[in-house]
C-alpha cells in the first residue's frame, strides 16, 4: 500500500508531497496510510471453504476473523 501523504513530527506540517519544502531538511518524514475498511469472508464462502475442506475449517475461520476484526478495530 503505498502513502497517501507524509508527515514530519518536528514542525506537524503535512503534505502529499515527500520531498516538499515545509518538511525540516533533517527532519524524519514518516508516511501516512488510509485506514482500510475490513473486508471478510461471506457465509457462502466460508462454507465452500469448508466443504472443500474438513467441517470444522468454518468455526476456525469465524474465529480468526472476528480476532482480526478486534485488533484491526
């Protein structure tokens, strides 16, 4: 994913462009990212999965997901 802008903590200026001439010459420019929305598997697709797979692959995978979904909160 790359940044959609970038950001310099010494003086809090902002701007989509890296090399811009408001960043501090010495200062550490740290990128900025859009959050993404989660996007997760539907029922259907959890039961292909399993069905291809052993029955209980969908209770760990409902698991995992909703796992994810807390720390990507």
């Amino acid at each position: 994913m790359k940044p959609i802008a970038w950001y310099d903590p010494t003086n809090g200026m902002v701007s989509t462009d890296k090399d811009s001439p408001l960043f501090t010459p010495l200062g550490q420019v740290l990128p900025l990212y859009t959050k993404l929305t989660w996007v997760g598997l539907t029922k259907e697709e959890r039961h292909e999965i399993s069905l291809a797979n052993k029955p209980y692959v969908a209770d760990i995978m409902v698991a995992h997901e909703e796992e994810l979904k807390r720390r990507n909160a």
